[in-house]
C-alpha cells in the first residue's frame, strides 16, 4: 500500500525510525505554508531558517534515496494549507494511507485530527522519537499532588535517566547548582567569538519577501548565526562543549550591553526543529564533562543539564497538560497594551533599548533578558498577557507555542496564577543593576525611587505589588516584599503611583 508521510517544519529529525529503511511505496511530503507563516508574526531569521532547515532535511532524505514531495512558498501548486495540500497529494500519489508524527502544538493536533476524520483512507499518527518523555508523563507523575514542582520533576528525571548520579544520589552531594549560577560578568574569561555559517540565504530570502510574509526584524547585512542542517547543528554543539560550557554555568544570568550571546550555547533552534535530540546533547555535555573534569566543574554541567532535561520536558508537559485553556489564563486580569517600542527598541531605558534591539537584531535574547527584562516589564505594566505571548512567539527564532506559552504566560506573566512559578518574577531597578552593565549607561538612575531621573522599573515595582496585594496576600514567598511595601510612607508609595500611572500611560515616553 502506498502511504503519505507528512513531515512538519519542526520535525526535521534525521535519526527517525521512519528513515531507517528505503520504501518506494512512501512519498514523504514536506511544505512551506502560509499556514505557519501567518498565524503570528515571526522574525525573518525564524522564516528563512525554517525554510532553509526544511529544504535541507528533505535534501538529505532524497540522497538517502526516499521519494520527497517538496513544496516552496511560492511553488504553483502550493495551496498553502494542509486542509487543501493533504488531500491533493493523497490522490496524486495514490496514497492508501496518511501518516504523520504527533505535533508538537496544539493548533496542528487538532487540526490533523480534523483532516484526518474527513478522509476515506487509513491514517495513523507516530512519535516523533525526540523528547526524554511522553505528552502526558509530567501530567502522571503529579496526578494526585497539589503543587507542580519542577524540582521534583527533575529530580525524578535524573534518576530514571541515570544523569549526573552515583550509587543513586546526585553527583558533586547535591542535586542542584543555581546558586553557583549567579556571576555577574566583569571582563573574566574572555568571551569566544562563536559560530557563523558560510549560508547563502539570498534566494530563500528573496522567496520570501516575493511571497510578501510579513515579518518583523533583521536579518540583511547581518552574519547569520543559526544551524540549519544536522551537520552545521553537530557543529554548534561541538563548539558549546569544547568552548563555552567551562563557564556557562557561572554566567548563565548575566547581562551585558556589548555581548549578546556570553556563553550560551545556541543550541535551541537546533532542538526545537529537532535536528538534534536533547538525549545526543545531554550525551555529548556529559562526555565532554568526563574527558575534562579538572577544566569543568559540575556546577557548569548540571545547570545545562537542568535546562534540557529538566525545564524543557517540564514545559511541554506543562502544555499538553492545561491545553487549550492555558493559553486564555489571565489571572492578574492585566489588560494594558504592549509598547511600541518592543517593536523597535527606541527607549530610554538602557536595558529594554539593548534587549529588545537585540532580539530585532538575532531573533535571540538570553532566558535571563526574557524573564527579568523584558518580561519583569511587560508584567509590571501590567500588560496583557496575549500581547506578550505574540511578541515572544514571534520575535524568537526558537519560539514554537508548546515552549513559548508556558515559559510566556506562565513562568514570566505570572497569568497561570502560580501553576508554573510559585511567585511573580519581578524586581526593581536593583537585580538588573546586580546582574548586568546596562544601569551604568542609562538615562535613569538605579538608586533613585522617585522623580523624573528615577528608574522607571522602581516605581512599576511598588506600584505592582500594591495593586495586586490582595492577590498575593496568602502567598509566603510574597511575604517579605509585602512587609517592605507596608513599610513605605504614605507620601513616597503616592509618589510612585502617580510615576508609574504616567509609565504606563504614556511608556513610548520612556
């Protein structure tokens, strides 16, 4: 029987038992859509490097000699949905049956299951063979319990796995470092320059303003930064152990004007369209760990491995567990607008300006400049959590909605009501200046609560805090923020009221 086998954008998964053998009765089909291209509006480095990913991946599976149909955006007979591609390519193959790899959204599952129902021939959905854990496992292992802890979940993680233990306790006599990954960068070690690639990405480009997508920052004239091929990923992972993983631990949070990437590793886009498995990663970390024990200290290790292996399972199982209703939670009932200048990073906010320019610029920001940047703003002006999630699901090259939502609505917007985080991540003025250089090269001043040459991070922080403090009253880890807050002289806190009512009124203005 002939089969149909649909490949989606971030299933590029090279290692699927579906390539093992050559069958000539299976036509693997692969299309750029306008589907995927519209639904939110991405960077143009998100566009091209899906686009070039694809092309590559279906590239490879036709030298392994499988039967590849391959749709380009502007192709004649691309009708730029799966409702109308499935069933013309069904029939002008003579499929008897559909198959395809579980999505990784929401949106897609439900969609495929439609399109399957309406069909007269066989279909049957497969795994995709790339994450430690199924949909539902985190949703298992805390039936029953009251609070989602992802430390628990990690932990378990570790054990099942065998990572980083030893006769069943964790390696280096405690299971967590995050204490230890907390340095501010001061000028030591030097910074390595990171990878390029030498990728010609005008013709893809090209397609794409032709197709007229629209898509938000930059990419002409800029080294391109991202994988977009197993190979070129392999060699990004390489250069994460041998270079930046001595150190990645210690300055994992740390911020700095000039240096965009410090020594993270890059590695997300790579593993989120699934060119690489996060079991090969881990691997790989941990050999590198082995071979150079005296270089690498665990504490370097286990703060990577606790991103993958444990934050990142957590975070899809997360999503299959609260969807569809995760993606309505509003909890603090913010319903302000985004900013203009998180389309343009044109404020006088040192820190915002080179974040978000940033982000323009490499379709990239660190999770420390999401969550306490960027993020720690949009909730202090109480912004509605809708318009953040459009933001970061777009302006991020490795944002598809089953990481970006929960990481988003929940761990940053606090708009799950506590599911994912057991408390706001907000700050003043004070940790961006612990943690960054940005406060030294700003307008405004750090240390300075009220007035015009006040941080305006200070006076949205004790404005947040009132305004939700019934919310947070019953909340022990709010407790010493509250009792700070109810130490504030009556003439000071209306003092930073009235700052932040005017913030976020007029926040351009800032």
């Amino acid at each position: 029987m002939k089969r149909l086998r649909l490949v989606l954008g971030d299933q590029l998964n090279l290692q699927h038992s579906w390539y093992t053998e050559v069958d000539d009765n299976v036509t693997y089909l692969l299309a750029e859509m306008r589907q995927e291209t519209d639904y939110v509006t991405h960077h143009i480095q998100k566009v091209v490097a899906f686009f070039l990913s694809m092309r590559n991946f279906a590239g490879e599976l036709e030298k392994r000699g499988h039967r590849v149909v391959y749709l380009k955006i502007n192709d004649p007979g691309n009708d730029q949905g799966l409702d109308k591609i499935l069933p013309k390519y069904i029939a002008s193959t003579g499929a008897g049956k559909l198959e395809y790899q579980y999505p990784d959204e929401y949106r897609l599952d439900k969609q495929l299951k439609a399109i399957c129902s309406r069909l007269e021939i066989a279909n049957e959905a497969f795994g995709t063979e790339h994450f430690y854990t199924s949909r539902h496992d985190l949703r298992d292992f805390f039936e029953g319990k009251e609070q989602l802890v992802m430390e628990n979940f990690y932990r378990m993680m570790r054990k099942k796995h065998g990572i980083l233990i030893q006769q069943g306790k964790p390696e280096g006599g405690q299971w967590n470092f995050d204490k230890s990954n907390r340095k501010k960068w001061t000028g030591e070690p030097a910074i390595p320059r990171g990878l390029t690639f030498d990728t010609d990405i005008r013709p893809v480009l090209r397609e794409v303003e032709e197709a007229g997508i629209r898509t938000i920052g930059q990419l002409k004239g800029r080294p391109f930064n991202w994988p977009t091929s197993r190979e070129e990923s392999i060699a990004v992972l390489h250069y994460f152990c041998t270079e930046l993983l001595p150190y990645f631990g210690d300055f994992q949070d740390a911020m700095l004007r000039d240096e965009k990437f410090l020594f993270h590793s890059r590695l997300s886009f790579a593993l989120n369209s699934k060119m690489l498995s996060p079991k090969e990663v881990i691997d790989r970390v941990l050999r590198q760990y082995r071979q150079q024990q005296a270089r690498i200290h665990i504490s370097q290790v286990e703060g990577f491995v606790r991103q993958v292996l444990g934050w990142r399972e957590f975070m899809r199982g997360i999503y299959w567990r609260e969807m569809p209703g995760y993606r309505e939670c509003n909890a603090l009932e913010n319903h302000h607008e985004l900013p203009d200048f998180f389309w343009t990073g044109k404020t006088k906010m040192e820190c915002l300006s080179r974040v978000i320019t940033q982000s323009l610029e490499e379709g990239y920001a660190h999770h420390i400049q999401r969550l306490m940047v960027t993020g720690n703003f949009a909730l202090l002006a109480q912004v509605a959590p809708e318009a953040v999630d459009q933001w970061y699901l777009g302006v991020y090259i490795d944002a598809i909605e089953w990481v970006e939502l929960p990481n988003t609505r929940g761990m940053s917007q606090f708009a799950d009501g506590g599911l994912v985080a057991t408390k706001p991540y907000v700050s003043s003025a004070n940790y961006i200046q612990k943690m960054s250089d940005y406060c030294s090269h700003c307008a405004y001043s750090p240390a300075q609560k009220v007035g015009d040459g006040a941080c305006p991070f200070n006076a949205l922080y004790w404005n947040f805090l009132d305004e939700k403090r019934l919310y947070f009253k019953d909340n022990q880890r709010m407790s010493l923020m509250l009792s700070l807050l109810d130490k504030k002289g009556e003439d000071e806190l209306a003092q930073l009221k009235e700052r932040a009512r005017a913030i976020i009124a007029t926040p351009d203005r800032y």
